[in-house]
C-alpha cells in the first residue's frame, strides 16, 4: 500500500513546467484511473460532496474538459481520421492546458483536486495501439505526481455488462475502432479493453497505483475509496512541518523521478 | 540516440527551414515546381496547417490562453495529424514530399519558449528522417529588413510578446528572432542540414537547391519514386 505521508509536496516526474514555483503547491492531487465504463464518474460525484463536508475546496476535473482543446478533442472524435499519435498528442495538449490553468492554481490555493483520468488513460491508450512506452512516458513526464492513484480494477467481463446495461451500445473509440481491433464493434471492445487493462496493470507497481476492486458494488467501492483517501489527509500537516519536502522513498525509486527539493 | 524514425520510402522527404523572412518558403515553391516539370509526383506539407487543429489553435491564439508546454504540444498534435494523414501514406507510395519547416521549428522556437530541450525532442521521435533538410542562414538584420518592411501587422505569439521579452511588439520579434536564429545556428551540424546562403540571390539559392537535390537523388527518378515518364508522354502527344 503507498505510503502516502512519505509522498513529498508536489513534484513532475521528469521535466519541470516553465515557470511553475513546485513547493507553492499546497494542495492534494488525487486521481480516479481506470478503463472506460468502469464508474470512476460515479465515485467522484460520490467523494466531491463527501470532500466538501469534511471541509475541503474540491476541484474535479477530467479528460477533454481544457477550455483550449476540450471542443477541437470533441469535433476531432466525429470524423473517423485521428491518428493515434495525433490521438495521443491532442489529449496531452488537453491535460496540458488543464494542468497549468486549473490544477496548479487550484492546487496552489490548497484546493484538494480529484481528476477523472490522468496521463494514465493517455498513455494506456497509446500504448495499446501500440505506440513506443518510453516515448510517451517522457512525453507526458511534465505531469506532477499525484498524491495518490486510485486504480479502479474490473475485467472486461464487467465492463461489457455495464456497457450493455447502462448505455445500451457500445462507442467507437472505447472499442478501438480506430485501430481496428475486431471485425465488429464487440471483438473490437473485447481485444482493446483488454489489452487496456493488461497496460494499466503494467502501470500500477511504477506508477504507484492503489489497486480498488471495482467488480463490486457501486457502495462497497466508495468504502473503500472514502478510506483510502481519508488517509491521504491525517499525517499531512505534521509529517509535511517535520519533513520539508523529504523526497518518498517510492517515488525515487522511479527511474528519472525528480523531487521538488532537487531544483533551485 | 536518433531523434526520427528512419524514412523506409520509396518516396523523399524534403524539408526546409529557416526564421522568419530568410526566403524559405519561395524556394521550397520553386523547388517542388521544379520537381513536378521533371515528372517526379510531388506532395507539400505546411507547418501549423491541419484542418483538425485549426480551430484550437486559433482559440488559443485569439484568447492568448497558450503556455509554452500547450503551445508546443499543439503544433505537435498539428504535426502528427500531418505525419499520419499525408506524409507517411505519401512517402509509402513513392511521392516527394515538401514541407516548409518540419520538427527543428519546434526544436528552435520552443526552447527559446523555454520548454527542455530534451523534453520537445522526444516529443518529435515519431517523426520520419528527412532525406533532404535545407537551412536558409540570413543574418538578423537581414531577414527583419524583409518581414518589418513588407507588412506592418505582426501578431501575438509570432512576435514573442508571451514572453514579455518587451512591450514594443516589433522590438520584442526582434529579440525573439535572434534568440530562435541562434537555436539553428546550434543544430546545423548536429541535424547535418545543407546550408543555404540566403543572403544570394533568388536565382542562384534555387540552382544550389537543385544540385544538392539532382546529387543525393541522381539524374534519373530513383526506383520506386513515384511520377510520370515525360519522354513517353512526350511521345503520345
């Protein structure tokens, strides 16, 4: 289980944003991951609500939401040409835009952030589609490390069904189309989904995710999550006065991870 | 490392690049009309001109929301759309494809930006190789001359002015200018570009062009290089 009071201030993983000052970031980060239907939406509007009687400013944010590439993301998914590159490349534009105009001011304002969908869901997709891992995850290294990852784990078995029952059809893009996985769109959501959760799975040890068990009941896993990220928030005044900055021993161990501490 | 995926053809990749008013793009025009009279099938790629981007790029540039890391990754995603749509399938079918400026734009302009330098350079891995890169060297003055003096209307980003190098829009393209000439100053022998004195003449910078092209591809259309025979359609006429 991450160590969460270990986790420094907020730092990026491997290159630094111009401009941004990281130990102004006073914030929590906290990010829903997970393959597409599997009810991240609906544990945030769960946690939000929850968050905010406990007294804390929530910011909840998600993929294709920037001001800057939120619509052109949206109009590019009506035609059938995006490329996976171009893909890949126009959703980092998105999380880009979302990063250095919402989440770092919010977080630098102490807001507590919880993201639908981080670099994760981008990088899981390109490299489904086969892109080169180390290309995009030096791409997408500019992100900061979260506080914590919450990985909401089910098969494809499980996705399938809360497709079907809870939207009816299955969508282009969550089937991988694009990439012609399957002669139809249910082979095609079979094959991609599970390789999508084959690379999230990759992702979890370097990544540092908590593994939540999302075959289980809507209730159960916001148990679970209100837990979790009840934890996130008991050592953190004291440990963060004690230990300025004190880089988590999880996180340099990490290739290329850089701490906060390490910048002038 | 090698910063581009090797082009497999049959088809070329000819790229120029250069700052802003040393002649780039009326030669790269010559060029490929050039090419097209020698019967060679002949494709053009302009920077920053995908139909998918357009919209966004011109919300960010008209609301000036753009940080360095979101102006770079959205000329990346221009890029890629490129890359996916036009010039690789172009490449597979054996066309010559011309692109006015290509990844060392990005190369010189972002990190100016101050966006890493390793950072952007990854970013462009999945770009192909040029087999061609021609670099227009003009001297600062020279190519201000050209661009102050032809139109009076220099716009936000292309002058610099995000990054607050000076209030004075023409004064801040000025130092920006000299900033992005100094990048490519730095990569010529890195990227191996063919060096183009732009200080010459129209003409004689285009017979150069020319016999660097007519060296590395030969004085007949290569295998597999896509055109038509202009003897035998010469023939039929």
């Amino acid at each position: 289980m991450p160590d969460y009071k270990a986790r420094p201030p907020l730092s990026y993983y491997r290159t630094a944003l111009p401009g941004v000052d990281y130990s102004e970031l006073q914030g929590k980060l906290i990010v829903i991951e997970g393959p597409d239907a599997v009810g991240r939406s609906t544990q945030i509007r769960g946690l939000k609500p929850w968050l905010e009687e406990a007294g804390h400013a929530v910011l909840d944010t998600g993929m294709a939401r920037s001001a800057l590439a939120g619509k052109g993301i949206k109009e590019a998914k009506q035609g059938n040409t995006l490329g996976p590159v171009t893909m890949t490349m126009y959703y980092l534009t998105d999380f880009a835009d979302r990063l250095e105009n919402e989440i770092i001011p919010a977080l630098r304002a102490g807001v507590v952030v919880l993201t639908d969908r981080y670099i994760y869901s981008v990088m899981a997709r390109a490299i489904a589609r086969g892109e080169n891992r180390a290309w995009i995850e030096k791409t997408a290294g500019f992100a900061l490390v979260p506080h914590a990852v919450f990985y909401l784990r089910a098969e494809v078995q499980d996705l399938i069904t809360r497709v079907v029952v809870g939207r009816g059809a299955f969508d282009y893009w969550e089937s991988g189309l694009d990439n012609g996985f399957g002669h139809n769109m249910y082979d095609s959501f079979v094959r991609y989904q599970s390789r999508l959760i084959r690379v999230f799975d990759s992702l979890a040890v370097p990544y540092g995710f908590e593994v939540i068990d999302a075959t289980r009941p809507p209730v159960e896993v916001f148990e679970s999550l209100k837990t979790s990220v009840s934890r996130i928030f008991e050592p953190q005044e004291k440990s963060q006065a004690e230990h300025p900055r004190k880089p988590a021993q999880r996180v340099d161990a990490l290739p290329n991870v850089k701490s906060a501490s390490g910048r002038k | 490392m090698p910063f581009f995926l090797p082009n497999r053809g049959p088809g070329r990749l000819i790229i120029v690049e250069g700052i802003d008013g040393s002649g780039k793009s009326t030669q790269i025009a010559l060029l490929s009309q050039w090419l097209r009279l020698r019967g060679f099938a002949v494709a053009f790629s302009e920077w920053n001109s995908s139909p998918l981007v357009k919209e966004t790029t011109r919300r960010g540039k008209k609301k000036e929301m753009f940080t360095p890391t979101s102006f770079s990754l959205i000329h990346a995603t221009d890029f890629a759309d490129r890359m996916e749509r036009y010039i690789l399938p172009l490449l597979k079918a054996g066309a010559v494809v011309c692109a006015d400026r290509y990844a060392y734009t990005a190369f010189a302009r972002d990190v100016v930006r101050g966006v890493d330098r390793a950072w952007v350079r990854n970013l462009y891995r999945f770009a192909l190789k040029p087999d061609l890169a021609f670099y227009f060297k003009v001297p600062l003055e020279t190519a201000l001359g050209r661009i102050l003096g032809g139109r009076n209307a220099l716009k936000y980003y292309e002058a610099g002015m995000d990054l607050g190098l000076s209030r004075n829009i023409e004064e801040s393209f000025r130092i920006f200018q000299g900033r992005i000439l100094a990048e490519y100053e730095s990569m010529i022998e890195e990227m191996g570009f063919h060096v183009i004195d732009a200080t010459k003449s129209i003409e004689s910078q285009q017979q150069e062009m020319r016999r660097i092209v007519l060296r590395e591809f030969g004085l007949v259309r290569p295998p597999g290089v896509l055109g038509v025979d202009l003897n035998a359609a010469r023939l039929h006429a």
